[in-house]
C-alpha cells in the first residue's frame, strides 16, 4: 500500500537529527504506532523521486536486526521516512548505564548481525554505524537504522555533513582528505562498530574531550594516535574483540563471518541475557540522571 502524510496523527517529537526531526505518529489505516523521519534537502523533484525509487528495495529488508521500513513519499523539498518505532529510542540513550558484559555482547552480536544482513542480503554497507544509529525497543530488540540505501540520498545529506563526533575510520579520514570517495569498504563500518561499543560502555564518545572540542585535534587522533580500549571492567575476551574491531589498519580488521567467530559472540549465542530487565533499569536510570549534553564543538 502507499503511504501518504493524510493517513497520520502526530504524537510527540522523538528526536532531532541535522537534516530535520523524527516523530512518532499514529498511523490510521493500520492502527500501528510508527516513527515519522523528516530529511529536509534542497533538490529538484526529479532527484526526490530518485531517493524515493532507490528506498524502496528497503522493503525487501525485512531481519530482526534491522528497523522495519513502512515507506516514503516526498512533499516540496522534504523526504518523509516512515519506520518502526522504537520505544527505548537510540543506544546512546542508555549508554553508560552500568552495562554488563553480556548485555554489551548482546548488543554487539545484534548490531554484527544487523550490518552482516545488510552485506550480504542487501549489499549495502551501512556507513553511519553509531549509537545513535542503533535503536532498541523494551522488548529487548537492537535494530540498525539510517544505513546507506540510497546513493542519491547519501549524496544530498554528505553536501550538508557537520560531522563533529567522527565514527569515520583512520582510513576514510584520509581518503577524504585527499579526495578520495572510494577508501570505503565494510571494514571501515567495523571501525565505527568498534567505537559505538566502547560508547556504549562508558556512556560518552571515546575520546577524549579536548579532541572533541576541535574537530582537526578529532581527526588527528584518530589517524595518528593510539585507538581507544574498553575500560578494564570488562574481561580479556571483550577486550580482545573491540581491539581487532579498532585496528588502525583497515586490512588487519576482521570481517563479519570472522567477528562472528570471535569468542565474544559465540559465548553470547549460548547464554540467557535477560535484557527487556535491563533495559528497563537503564531507563529509569536515565530518568533519574538524565544525560548531559555533550560540549559544542568550537
Ligand atoms: P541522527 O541524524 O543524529 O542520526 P535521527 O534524525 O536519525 O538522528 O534521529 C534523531 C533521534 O530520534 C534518535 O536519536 C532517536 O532517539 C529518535 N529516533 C529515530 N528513529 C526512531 C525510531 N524509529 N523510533 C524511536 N525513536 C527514533
């Protein structure tokens, strides 16, 4: 069925992202709750259609790691992105809030599966792996969302990109900075899968916060300095794979397969981990020490 901006009622704000705000709204035609993206571009009709057109083979992505995708239609300059709502929001949301190992393996095992999908269902790579790029439900679900599907899409948004916490691998940085569009393969998304898990854990960007006051000072570390590590809470083997996942040399990184292979997840694939509990702590946590925004770039 098509979906148009008629069959909505809106609910509150979500989010705010840079290219506009995500709503969550009642659908009325089918009674279901969803999130209502908006990406504000400046383009001519015929590349809206183009993003259009090239979003619909995300009806085909349907995997329990991936957030469902319901359809989109553009009117005047405005993409409207209609998703699955998740009522637990983005992972940033519930970094930092005491997470055990098993709930960080969990979480990394779903994240893995979710860009694995992509890969090799879709083969796409995602390109904007982040915290707030992983969205999780009280059911205790982990899904990848904003991942690249549309190429004119990602073209439009990268003309706008204030990048201030940079997820991009050492060699991505590079490239850019060169002018090479093309230092992009999947091991750069294990990279920013490398930090999202440390953020996880810690409750902030990795590092530290002189470098993120200043984006060349940002940029600099990532490339010529030492890649940043789990706190040492967490055992030799969670360590161990947030390691291989942050090697500066995109060759020496491991693959999915590989990742999944890793004793890190395949502990997980056994255990119980009762995370609709843990989910729900963190969230009367956040609740009560509500996160502090992260200082303004200068
Ligand atoms: P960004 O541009 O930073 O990735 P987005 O515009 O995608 O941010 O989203 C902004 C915020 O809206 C997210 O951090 C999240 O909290 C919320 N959000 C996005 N999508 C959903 C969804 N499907 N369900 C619930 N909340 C969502």
């Amino acid at each position: 069925f098509k979906i148009k901006m008629d069959d909505f009622e809106l609910f509150e704000e979500l989010g705010k992202g840079n290219y506009g705000t995500v709503q969550k709204v009642w659908h009325k035609p089918t009674k279901v709750t969803m999130a209502l993206k908006e990406i504000r571009l400046e383009l001519d009709d015929s590349k809206l259609k183009t993003i259009i057109t090239e979003l619909d083979i995300l009806h085909r992505a349907t995997s329990p790691y991936i957030i469902d995708f319901y359809g989109a239609f553009f009117i005047e300059s405005c993409v409207y992105y209609c998703m699955e709502y998740m009522d637990a929001q983005s992972l940033d949301h519930v970094a930092g809030c005491n997470v055990p190992e098993d709930v960080l393996a969990r979480v990394t095992n779903c994240v893995v599966k979710g860009l694995r999908f992509l890969k090799d269902e879709l083969k796409i790579m995602h390109r904007d792996v982040k915290p707030t790029n992983v969205l999780i439900n009280r059911k205790g679900a982990v899904k990848l969302c904003d991942f690249g599907v549309s190429g004119q899409l990602d073209r439009s948004l990268a003309k706008t990109n204030i990048g201030c916490q940079s997820y991009m691998a050492p060699e991505r940085i590079k490239g850019e900075s060169q002018g090479q569009a093309s230092s992009y393969t999947a091991s750069s998304d294990v990279w920013s899968l490398g930090l999202s898990i440390i953020e996880f854990a810690i409750g902030h960007y990795p590092y530290p916060p002189e470098t993120y006051q200043n984006v060349f000072a940002q940029l600099t570390a990532i490339v010529h300095g030492d890649p940043p590590a789990l706190p040492d809470r967490y055992g030799d083997v969670a360590q161990d794979f947030v390691g291989q996942c942050l090697e500066k040399s995109a060759t020496r990184r491991p693959n999915y397969k590989q990742l999944m292979e890793h004793p890190f997840l395949q502990q997980d694939e056994t255990r119980e981990v009762d995370m609709v509990k843990w989910i729900a702590e963190a969230l009367a946590y956040r609740e009560v020490h509500p996160k502090t925004s992260t200082p303004a770039l200068a």
